[in-house]
C-alpha cells in the first residue's frame, strides 16, 4: 500500500499518517508551495509530480478575492457579515472581501481562505493521479486533512459569513474530488474530525449567557495568589500552557498541599470549570463524573504540567494570535447556538 499524508498544515500532514508513511506533504508559506520534510524525503528533493504540481498550480496564481458566494443567504441566516468579536488579522477587517495580496505576507494569508482548501484538494487529486494510486489489488491509503476550518473558525468564529462560505465551498470541493476519484475506480471513504471550534464569547453574552476567554496572566496571577496564601510568599507558579498549569520547583515540593489548594479555589473564577490533579489521570478516567473521565482520557501517563485547567461552558483559553478576539477550541462541553 501506499501511504500518503496531506494537509495545508505539516503537523496535520505528518500525525496522520505516522513514521512509516510514502509521504506526508503540507504547504509552506517559505516554499511557496507545497513541500515535505527530510525525514520523508532524506535526499531533500520533492517527488517530481509535486514539482511539476506546484509550477502548474502556482501559488502566486491562486491568489485572489475572496468573495461570499451568496450574500443574500448568509445575511439571512448569519445576521450582519461584522459581527463583535471576531478577530483581525494579517491587515484585514472582520468583514468580506479578503485580498491575500492586500497583506504584508501574502502566502501565510493564503491558508485563511477558501481558496486554498479548493487548491488542497486539487493537490490530492495530483497526487492519486501522478502515483497511480488505487489501480492495484492492495488499496492505497490517503489521509487528507483539511485546514480551513480550523483556521477561519479561530479567527471568525463557528456562526460567521466566514465560516459558513468557507464551509460551503470546501463540500463541493471535496464533492468534486470524490467524484473524480470515483471515476478511475472504486473507493472507500471515512470522514472524521479532531474537534470543533467555540461560538464567539460576544455573541453568547448577548443572550445572557457565562461566556468569554480565559487570559493566561489573570490565571497565572490567581493560582500564585492561592500559593502564597497557602504556602507564604514566594514563587510557586512557573507556566500556563493549556490546559496544563505547571509549578516551580518550590511548588512540586509542596506539591500535594498546593494542588489541593488550587483544585479548591481555583474553580472561583468564572471562567474555570475545574481544576485536576495531572498525575491523577487513571483515577480520573474511572470518576463517576463525565467531564472528570474525559480529562483522565485526556492525560499521559507522564505529563508535561501539574494541573489540568477545565474551563467552563462557552469559556475558553485566549489565542495571543487574534488578540483578545477570535475563538478557540479545547474545552469538553457541547454548544447550542444561542
């Protein structure tokens, strides 16, 4: 079998196919294109088909406006295009259209629009085509893992103009590329997602709703505020890297007193569900409480950090990226539309 990997993203491209993969290719802003690493390409040189994909398919040639498809539908189900919270970045507004070319770095713009999903499977289509994929008795393997909606969730939010065109033209786009596959011969298909992306805090707060995003200092400063009335002054809080808080070495030394601290008070900031022993996960997956069993499910048998931060329904962890604005995922709960 071959096994190839693809995404606008190099991790994505690389988790999802492992070690042993034929390939594993994603696009690089600095290559302008698409490329892949060493380790599957020790040599350093790109298959020739990707070379000859990525001067037929020029990047600099996909650039150009995005544009909604159908305004007239998106006004009527979405509200405004501008909508309070949605983030700003690479230079442009919060409101259609989006112009790669309008930024200071055109080709790292290029992965938030639609355009470039539309390309990415263009680029799976070339890489069936070019390998002879699926004409053997022995089925091939192509993992496809599409970026788009990651990145214009995060900086438009799941109910935006953004997300809902974007989300429209990657259907036919993958619509198209099934079709063509299933020309040349028989195919099996599984479709899955990693995760979903949180509504807009603004917009949930509207409707009365506990909503917003979890700074990073405002933690730090409330979980050494707890240490030090706990254990006295000093420095006991090293990091936040969520969801994991991590202790100084004078904390892990008093590690069990402050972890019961924290796991106590910590949950008295709204925007905190709970808080977790990180080194408590096996009891943790057999807890009689859900959200408790997921963040056991959630953590290795070594982890990086000392205490799993939960946040509560429609909060989240700030992105430094968009800047207090934009939306997140990595929390446990479900979301209704408000």
């Amino acid at each position: 079998a071959q096994i190839t990997g693809l995404s606008m993203k190099a991790r994505s491209a690389v988790l999802s196919v492992g070690r042993h993969a034929d390939a594993a290719l994603f696009f690089d802003p600095n290559a302008a294109g698409f490329t892949t690493s060493t380790y599957y390409a020790p040599e350093g040189a790109l298959p020739d088909w990707l070379v000859d994909f990525n001067a037929r398919a020029s990047i600099e040639k996909n650039l150009s406006v995005w544009e909604p498809g159908n305004p007239g539908w998106l006004r009527e189900h979405f509200g405004p295009d501008e909508a309070p919270g949605e983030a700003e970045v690479f230079g442009w507004g919060t409101s259609f259209p989006y112009d790669p070319r309008d930024t200071l770095t055109p080709l790292s713009a290029f992965p938030f629009t639609a355009q470039s999903t539309e390309l990415f499977f263009e680029a799976g289509l070339a890489a069936v085509e070019a390998q002879n994929r699926g004409r053997e008795e022995v089925p091939d393997f192509l993992v496809l893992s599409v970026s788009g909606t990651d990145l214009v969730g995060h900086v438009w939010g799941p109910w935006s103009w953004e997300y809902a065109d974007n989300l429209l033209r990657t259907d036919r786009a993958l619509q198209s590329f099934l079709e063509r596959l299933e020309r040349r011969g028989p195919i099996a298909v599984v479709l899955t997602a990693d995760h979903g992306i949180a509504p807009l805090p603004e917009t949930l707060r509207r409707s009365g709703k506990s909503a917003g995003r979890l700074k990073k200092t405002e933690l730090l400063e409330r979980a050494e505020h707890i240490a030090d009335q706990t254990l006295g002054a000093g420095h006991w809080i090293a990091a936040y890297v969520p969801p994991l808080l991590s202790y100084t070495d004078a904390g892990k030394a008093k590690r069990a007193v402050l972890t019961a601290a924290l796991i106590a008070r910590l949950p008295e900031m709204e925007a905190i569900h709970g808080a977790y022993d990180a080194c408590a996960g096996e009891a943790l997956r057999h807890s009689d409480d859900e959200i408790s069993r997921l963040v056991g499910a959630s953590l290795p048998p070594q982890p990086q950090g000392d205490l799993y931060i939960t946040t509560g329904p429609h909060w989240f962890d700030e992105l430094g990226e968009t800047k207090g604005r934009g939306s997140n995922h990595g929390t446990p709960w479900k979301s209704a539309r408000a």
